[in-house]
C-alpha cells in the first residue's frame, strides 16, 4: 500500500478524478482520497511511479509519496 501527499484536490470532482487516473494503471486498485489531508492511500500491486505519473498526468502534484 502507498501513502500519497496529492496537492490540487479541493472536491469530490478532484478525488473522482485521482481515483480514476489510478485505477487507469490498476483497475482492482483500491484508493482512498481524504480531501482535508490531502492524503491519497492506494492498495495496488501496480508500480509507485507509474502511480504518481499517473495522478501527476491528471493535474495533481504528487509532493511525496511512502509505502506502507
């Protein structure tokens, strides 16, 4: 599971949007968006960086990023 620091996202259109930007490279990815955090948290067996290219590719800087 990844932990992801995601600026930008300010509504649910934004998570919708992170949301489906991963599950574009992983679609039985499991994500969760907390907006106020601006934490995303993703179970996939996909690669980090092709994650982060993904939801960076969608407008959405990835300012860091762990696994957990």
């Amino acid at each position: 599971m990844y932990e992801l620091q995601v600026e930008g996202m300010t509504c649910g259109g934004c998570a919708n949007g992170v949301r489906r930007s991963v599950q574009a490279v992983d679609s039985s990815a499991k994500v969760n968006v907390d907006l106020a955090a601006k934490k995303v948290h993703v179970e996939t067996s996909a690669d980090l960086d092709a994650i982060k290219s993904a939801i960076a590719d969608a407008g959405f800087p990835v300012v860091a990023s762990t696994s957990v």
